[in-house]
C-alpha cells in the first residue's frame, strides 16, 4: 500500500499506540476522581498540557483539550462571538477555510452576526491588504486558517494579525492550524495569535482529540456544559489515553520536524516536477507557478489538476494499484460539491471536477512517490481515451 492522503489522517506511532494502550489497562481512573486512580490519570493530563505548552511557548492554562480540529474550531468561534458580541456582531474570515469554519460561520449569520468573506490570490493566500480594508468598528474576531487543507497555501499569520490589531488593537485572532501543527514551528504569542486549533490525528496521534489554545487575555465561553472540567470551558470527563497519545505524537513530530521538513520537501519538489512532465497536468497553491517559490507552501501538500480526467476515476485507478489519495478535504468528501478552494483560486472549471490531492508524511518514501508517478503515466492516457467528450 502506499498512502498518500496524510491530510486527511496519518497512520498512529507505534509508540503513542502503545502509550495509549498502557494508560488504557493500567491509568484508567477519572482523572476528577480525588482517590489515587484518578489522581494518577490526572497527572497523565498535566503532563500532557506541559509538553505541548512547551511546544507552543505558551502557559499550560492556555490549553484545552477537545474531540479535535472541528470541536476547537466550533469553541473558538461560537465562544468569542457570544462572549463579545457587546462590542460588535461583525467576524471576518476566508472564502477557503476548512467546512469547521465555514459551517460554523453560517450559524453565527444565522444567530445575528454579519460575517465577511475575504477572497485569497491565485496561489491561496490572503491580501493584508484586503484584511485591513475589511476590519470595521464592530468587527471582534478574524479567523484565517494558516496552512490550507487543499492545495497548501500557507499564510503569514504574524503579519495579517499585526495588520489587523494596527486598525482594531482588541480584535481577536484565531487560526486553523490542523494542517500546520506538527509541520511548522507555531508560537502564538510572538505571532499575536489569539485562538489555535490542532488536531491529534493529522500528527501520528489518535482521533477524537485536539486542543485549542485560548491566550489568557481573551474573552470566550464555554459551548458544552455538564460537570466543569477544565475550568468550566470544556465539560467531559477527559480522554486521558487520547491526550497522552496526542501530546506524545507532537514531542516526536517536533523532534524531527527539522529532518522531516527537508526530507518532505525534497519529495514535494521531485513529485511535482515529474507530473508537469506529464501531459496535461498543472498545479495549484505555488506561488507565480514557479518550483523554486515551493518552500513558500507546506512541505507535504500537492494540488494537481488533470486536464480531460475527472477526479473520481483517476482516484479509484489509482486506488486499484493499492495508492491511496484524495479529491479534497477528507471532512466533505462525501458530499458531491464544487471545491470552495479552488473555486476562490481562479481555476479553470473544466479542471475543478479534475484535481487530486497527495499528501506526504514522515513515513513517505521516494519510492512511494516514484512508483505513483509511474501508475499516472500509465493510467492517464487510458483514462483520457475513454472519457467522454
């Protein structure tokens, strides 16, 4: 098998496997519990919120652990805008965030609050420019995702924060990180980061667990309500094995993040320059289209449209070779719909029903990139002479 969907989530370490499994049969008390059980597992959760803390160069207070990317994102939008919505009902964000997001967003529209959709340039990212323009008196929240999901477009989240809190200093900023968390080195606080989402699953971790970054300075509130764990911002008895196993998937990613990084690259660089070999094929998210601006992207994420292909087939031939990839996010995937990030990019309709995306990992090889390359080579002009016309 070689997997190239890494976006959407990667394999478990063995290690935090293990981890997890030990917690499970030996730490297995409620960690509100006040006997030795539960202050065992306790202990678990601190030392977990310590570590990524750590990672993060922020204050363990900060840290909140949730069911994941989309349960972060939820508590951070829905959180700030109901705890400032005194100070206004206007929330700015991107035309090509993650559904998380976007869903999101079109509840709060729907509970009063006016939201603006900023547009992104040819190679998905946002115009300071265009942030600025659309800050307003009543605008209380930004949200821009920092590495985006599709096409890996990655945005300069220290700038468009600057940007805006130069027109509106009390403004908050929340980003999406789940695709840069674990790829990136991300520390809030010098970026004028308010609100970070990270997902387990997307790092080597466990599904059904992430954490948001809340800076102490903001005003948010809780979205689930029951026995006031964590301080009362997130009720639930604690998924201790899920955190262990999410706070150790990060300590190894950020351990080899710089040896990783080079190594995805290197393979980013030489997918990408074989499949514009090949006819009829393009790429999306690099900047002014040029290969050497690729470190200007994420490291493990390539876009390529096949001209005359529709992406569907070109997925399951692909598959039938046992090489596994995706048509988009992985969150909508099983819902028939034009992509709203290639859509905001300007691309050609006929290539929006036509584009793939691979995503690479610490555990991707050269040969796994080779052998793919090939299977396209193969496949394309098989299937191109069967489409229709």
């Amino acid at each position: 098998m070689i997997y190239l969907d890494n976006s959407a989530t990667t394999r478990t370490f063995d290690e935090v496997t293990g981890c997890m499994t030990e917690i499970m049969r030996d730490t297995f008390g409620n960690p509100s519990s006040m006997h030795m059980a539960g202050v065992e597992a306790e202990k678990e959760i601190r030392k977990a919120k310590e570590t990524l803390a750590g990672i993060l160069k922020v204050d363990t207070k900060e840290i909140v652990f949730t069911s994941g990317g989309t349960e972060s994102d939820n508590l951070a939008l829905i959180g700030c805008a109901t705890a400032n919505r005194r100070d206004g009902m206007h929330l700015i964000t991107t035309a090509v965030e993650h559904p998380a997001v976007l869903e999101t967003m079109k509840y709060l529209e729907e509970q009063g609050f006016s939201v603006t959709y900023l547009g992104v340039s040819r190679d998905g990212r946002v115009d300071p420019k265009e942030l600025a323009s659309a800050v307003r008196d009543d605008t209380i929240l930004v949200s821009v995702m920092h590495v985006n999901n599709e096409i890996g477009a990655v945005n300069d989240l220290e700038e468009l924060s600057r940007v805006a809190k130069a027109i509106k200093p009390g403004i908050i900023f929340h980003t999406d990180a789940v695709q840069s968390f674990g790829k990136f080195r991300i520390y809030p606080k010098k970026s004028g980061v308010d609100l970070v989402s990270v997902s387990g699953h997307k790092i080597h971790g466990p599904k059904g667990v992430g954490l948001l970054y809340i800076s102490d300075k903001v005003k948010i509130k809780p979205i689930l309500f029951g026995g006031g764990q964590q301080k009362g911002m997130r009720s639930g008895t604690e998924n201790v094995p899920g955190i262990a196993g999410l706070a150790l998937a990060a300590r190894m990613s950020y351990e080899m993040l710089d040896e990783v990084t080079e190594k995805m690259y290197e393979l980013k660089r030489h997918f990408a320059e074989e499949l514009l070999k090949l006819d009829g094929v393009s790429l999306n998210g690099i900047p002014d289209d040029d290969l050497s601006n690729i470190r200007e992207t994420s490291p493990h994420i390539v876009s390529a449209s096949f001209e005359g292909v529709r992406a569907e087939v070109l997925l399951h031939a692909l598959e039938a070779k046992e090489i596994y990839v995706s048509s988009g996010s992985a969150c909508s995937s099983n819902k028939p719909a034009v992509s709203a990030t290639l859509t905001a990019i300007g691309l050609d309709r006929s290539l929006l029903d036509s584009t793939l995306r691979f995503s690479f990992s610490c555990e991707t090889g050269m040969d796994d990139i080779d052998t793919a390359l090939s299977v396209l080579a193969e496949e394309l002009p098989k299937l191109r002479k069967y489409s229709r016309h």
